[in-house]
C-alpha cells in the first residue's frame, strides 16, 4: 500500500540550512529554532459588472514568508542578514581587535605590561579609584608626574609616583593561531541579504500511533532574509529573530514558491 498521510502532529522543526543559488554550497545551519511560522499571502481583484456587483475575484501575486527565532545567536544568520561575510582570523587575514586591561602598579613598581601587542597609538591611560576613571595619564618621551611611555610590545613605564589600578584601552591583531583566534561581521550601509535556497527539515508523528515518526522537509528554491528589522537581544536570554521571503525564480517555468515533503 503506497504511503499517503494527511493529518500529521508537528514534532518540532530540526533545522534549517541555505544554500547558494549558483553552487548549492551551504551558507549556513541553524539548530534551535523557536515560534517558526510558514505565511502565505496573495493579491486579489474583485470582477464586478456594470453596477459593481461582484462577479468573482481574481487572486495572483503569491506570498510565502518564513519566520522563526534562533534560540542562540548566530554569526552566520547575523552575516546574512548584514549582506556580508563573517571573516575568520588567519595568517594572511588578521583581525585587529580593540580591548582593554585593569593592570596593578604595585608600590615601588615603575614598569606593568599587556597581554597583547598593541596596534596603533596607545595615547592614554587612565587611574582607577573604586573602580571609577580618576586621573589620565598621556604618551610621552619621558615617564613623568602627567606622562607614561609605551614600547611596542606592550611594556607602559608608569607615570612617576603612580600605584594601584589602571585602566588601559588598546587593540592588537589576531592572526588565527591558537588560543588567538577571532571572527568579525562588518555591517556596511550599502550591503543587503542576497538570494539564497532553503530547507527547513522537521519531524511529525502520525496522529494515531505517535511512535510512528516521519521526515519532513520545506524546500524553497529562491528565498532571501528580509532585512528591514534586524534586532539582535544583546542578554544570555536573548534570541535571534529573523525572516526568510520566499519567492519564485523568475526563469522558473513551474514558478514554484516551495514545496513540502513527508517521507517515512
């Protein structure tokens, strides 16, 4: 008997993945999905005759939208939705990353140094009294009452007379190598989300017998991240919201907008 199924317990959805429209190499995955949604939308036209009685309505234009929240931010989704590529530290790619260190200047001590090398000019440094930002301190030739000198590995001769906390901004590079790795995302004004494939894999159960489980698979050809809200929950309980516009490939003679698919 061939396997035809119809009324189906949502599970939950596994995944979904995107991949590029010329290569079909995937862009990227996400795991822990919440609240997704699949809306479909059409335009429609009422026919009406001479007295503006309606005769029919004609529908065209199909929409289908997919939303959903990722529970864990995601560098790669976040990339998407910017129209850019996350870069990774490397050798031949280095990433300068901006940071900062709270040093002690123990009594007597004249010289603290960094953990990084730092890139570019490191002009001030600032005391700490309970916590707070007290006193700055400038670059100079010379260590002084108001001056500090720092070389180009990191190493800060104190001003004259200065102990206890510091406070120090500064950026080094990140090549890669171990335990110095680094991602970045550059969000430029004039990159947009660009078009993508799409699948969204699930699980069902039969409504009868819930131990029987069934593939399932959203795909969509053509699709692309809506990015006209983008919002990223900056706290350790925060999600990843975002939105796929599924469209049909206009050279597509079948003009399909997605499909769905339930295999035992």
């Amino acid at each position: 008997m061939a396997f035809n199924v119809n009324e189906l317990i949502l599970d939950k959805v596994r995944s979904l993945t995107a991949h590029d429209l010329t290569t079909g190499e995937m862009l990227f995955r996400l795991t822990s999905l919440e609240d997704p949604s699949l809306s479909c939308t059409a335009e429609g036209e009422e026919i009406v005759d001479a007295i503006g009685a309606v005769i029919t309505t004609l529908y065209r234009a199909k929409k289908a939208t997919f939303s959903a929240s990722n529970s864990l931010i995601s560098l790669d989704l976040a990339a998407a939705q910017y129209g850019t590529q996350k870069e990774v530290a490397s050798k031949e790619n280095k990433i300068v990353v901006p940071t900062y260190e709270i040093l002690t200047v123990a009594d007597g001590a004249t010289e603290v140094s960094l953990k990084k090398a730092p890139v570019g000019t490191v002009s001030y440094i600032y005391a700490l009294d309970r916590g707070e930002i007290a006193t700055r301190y400038v670059a100079g030739a010379a260590a002084s009452a108001t001056e500090f000198v720092i070389d180009k590995e990191g190493k800060i001769t104190v001003p004259t007379g200065l102990t206890g906390k510091i406070y120090v901004e500064y950026s080094y590079e990140n090549d890669g190598t171990e335990n110095n790795g680094a991602n970045r995302i550059v969000n430029k004004t004039s990159n947009f989300p660009a078009a993508c494939s799409m699948k969204i894999f699930a699980y069902f159960r039969d409504k009868c017998n819930e131990n029987l489980v069934y593939s399932g698979v959203i795909v969509s050809p053509k699709a692309k991240l809506n990015p006209e809200q983008v919002e990223l929950a900056l706290t350790s309980t925060g999600k990843h919201a975002f939105e796929f516009q599924m469209m049909r490939d206009y050279c597509d003679d079948e003009a399909e907008l997605f499909s769905i698919i339930v295999a035992e």
